[in-house]
C-alpha cells in the first residue's frame, strides 16, 4: 500500500519512537505494544478512535518499528502526521485475527517469540488479553516506564501548546461575571462556560466544575441544579482540548454577589500562600514530593491540613492527568521541561471548599507560570 503523503508536524518526530525503542532495550523489555489514546498520537501522531478493531505501534527491542491497523482505516494513518514518519504500515483484513498478524511480524523481527510484552496502561482488556493469547508464554506489563519517562519533560514546542492553551483558559476566566451571579443553577453557568471554552481557541471541553456554597467542598463536584447564592463561594474548575491535542486546566474561587467577609479572606490567605510558595519551590532537582510538601506545610500549620484531601499536583499534556504526579512519597527530581498542576485547596464540609490551579513548568532555573489571571478570592458583583 502506498501511503498518502502527510505534511510534518514540530509535535511529532519518528525521534520518539526510536527514543522509545532505546528505553525498551535499556529495561529488556521485548516489545512495546501501543493502542489508540495519548500514548499512541504521543509517539507517532496518529489520534486513532478506540474501537474493537486492533490498531497499534509496535516497538520491538530489535528491528523496525510498525503501526498494525485495520485496512479500512491505512488511508487514515498516511494522511496524519504518522504518514510523514515512514513506519511501516501493516493493514490487516476483516477476516484475519489481527493479534496473530501482529504476533508474526514481532516475532519475526525478534527471531524469537518475546516474553517481556509492556502494553499501554489504557490499552481495553480484550487487546491486551489479545496480544498475551497471540503470544503464549508472553508476560504482560505496563508501558509506563517506557512512555512516561519521554512524555514526562516537553519539548519546548509543547511547552508552547500548553502555554496557548492556559492562555484561552485564563480568557474564559477573565469573562466569569458574564455568567457566575446568584439566581442561576450551576448547569446554566456550566453550559455558558463550556461554550465560552470552545469559543476561546479549544475543540473540545474537558470539564467544567462549578462547585457553589456547600457544593465547593467536593473537589470533583459535577454540575447540579442548585440555584447559587449571593454571598456563595464557588470554585470553578475548567479546562479543554486544544487542537493539537494539549490541554488546559485552572481554577479559580469566586465569591458572588457581594464582598467576602474579613474572615473569610483570612482564611482564603492561607490558600494564596500555600499556592505561591509551593509554585516558587519549583526547581530542578526538587522532588515532586518536596513540592507537595511545600504547601501541605503551610496549610497544616494554619490548622486545616486535615481539610487539604488531594495531592497537590499531576502532569499535564496531552491528557489531563498524566506524570508527574506531585503528591507525598513521589521522590522523582524535577527537570527542566516537565508540566505539572500546583493546586492545594482546603475544604470545609457542609460549608464551602476553595482551590487555587495553575499549570507551570519547570524550566532550567526555576519555574514559568502558564495561568496569569488573579489568584486572589475574585469578587463578582459586589
């Protein structure tokens, strides 16, 4: 089959997989099998739809690197930025089992069938379960080792991905008070916010966290019908997929409709500092789990470390969450080039909750800060 040309991309390089093969030789891992998600457009482009159909990059310890997929679905390969790497293209037709096409053709590069077998960590059950049964005496284990450790540190292209996408979100931000005010449901203001997301530079919305009052003390709150109040503290917690696949996430606290008492700043001051500090601590060599403890600390100190309930932190790039992950306990050193959250927040059972989100990176002497809108308790409508 020949391949429809496609155009080269600054976020895609055959250098990946190649990087990729290096670490799974280093780990003697036999074979890394990759199917459709972040992984996969990760290391070779092609944003392939999960289905029952077998599509995968496959990087065996020796040899050639090659995407199996469905023979309706090649033309698709050639005309995404996988076109432009010159993988080899092994399509396989509805009435072959495509494990055994692709158990074949690793086996042959190898000269041996492998027994180190690392798939993706989202790879669905019955690929996964394909691939050990194509393969017997196979071991499977999670290609983490692999992935994260290249999708980990971003490239500065990606860096710059990132940053135009916390840019959109922090213009979603900027337009709050056109919706956020007392009398309307948290669903109303999630759908004016969701379609302010796409209309700010995203394709598609993540989620959209309007936690109001009470509800603020749910740091996964899902959108309800409960009418805000004046007076309610609301965390809002928005992010979307950027054309290139990158995403975004911040969140901000707002009080609606009046201005927050003096006590309630105070308290929400130890947030602002936790969240200041724990972004300046930022630098290579420092653990992420130095960094978590940075805000944890100061948190603890003001008396609500019990109330502080998630980690301070994760990755962030072509999914959501993605390593690294700053929480107690994750002794990996910062490196230049590696995104993460820093997002401490405190809450207060059946009263209100309040978090503080921005995505930064670690950069070869400290910290770039890709959220710019104020960090301080916003009042709307006072």
């Amino acid at each position: 089959m020949v391949a429809i040309p496609a155009p080269s991309s600054p976020l895609v390089s055959v250098d990946r997989v190649h990087a990729a093969r290096a670490v799974v030789a280093e780990l003697g891992i036999d074979v890394l099998v990759v199917t459709p998600g972040a992984d996969l457009r990760y290391l070779c482009g092609y944003d392939a739809h999960a289905m029952e159909r077998l599509t995968a990059l496959v990087v065996p310890r020796r040899g050639e690197p090659l995407l199996v997929v469905p023979r309706l679905e090649a033309p698709m390969v050639g005309a995404s930025p996988a076109g432009a790497l010159g993988l080899e293209l092994l399509a396989w037709d509805e009435t072959d089992d495509a494990f055994t096409v692709l158990a074949a053709a690793v086996t042959d590069r190898l000269g041996a069938a492998p027994i180190r077998v690392a798939v993706g960590s989202r790879t669905w059950a019955e690929h996964a379960l394909g691939v050990q049964r194509a393969l017997p005496g196979s071991v499977l284990e999670l290609a983490s080792p692999v992935i994260d450790r290249l999708r980990m540190v971003k490239t500065p292209a990606e860096v710059e991905e990132l940053a135009a996408a916390g840019a959109a979100i922090d213009r979603v931000h900027a337009r709050m008070e056109e919706w956020l005010r007392p009398g309307r449901t948290e669903a109303e203001v999630g759908a004016d916010v969701a379609a302010a997301i796409l209309a700010e530079g995203h394709v598609a919305v993540d989620f959209t966290i309007i936690a109001s009052g009470p509800n603020g003390a749910s740091p996964h709150h899902e959108l309800s019908d409960r009418v805000i109040e004046a007076g309610d503290l609301v965390v809002v917690d928005i992010g979307g997929e950027t054309a290139t696949g990158y995403r975004s996430d911040c969140t901000r606290t707002y009080i609606v409709g009046g201005m927050a008492a003096r006590g309630l700043k105070e308290w929400f001051a130890v947030l602002e500092r936790a969240q200041a500090a724990a972004v300046a601590a930022v630098r290579p060599g420092v653990t992420c789990a130095q960094v978590d403890a940075v805000a944890r600390e100061i948190i603890t100190k003001a008396g609500y470390g019990e109330h502080f309930v998630h980690r301070t932190g994760h990755g962030i790039g072509l999914d959501t969450h993605e390593a690294p992950y700053v929480v107690a306990g994750n002794d990996l050193p910062l490196e230049p080039g590696m995104a993460f959250s820093v997002e401490p927040g405190i809450y207060l059972e059946g009263r209100y909750g309040a978090r503080i989100e921005d995505i930064v990176v670690c950069t070869d002497d400290g910290v770039r800060v890709l959220n710019n809108r104020p960090r301080g308790l916003v009042e709307l409508g006072g």
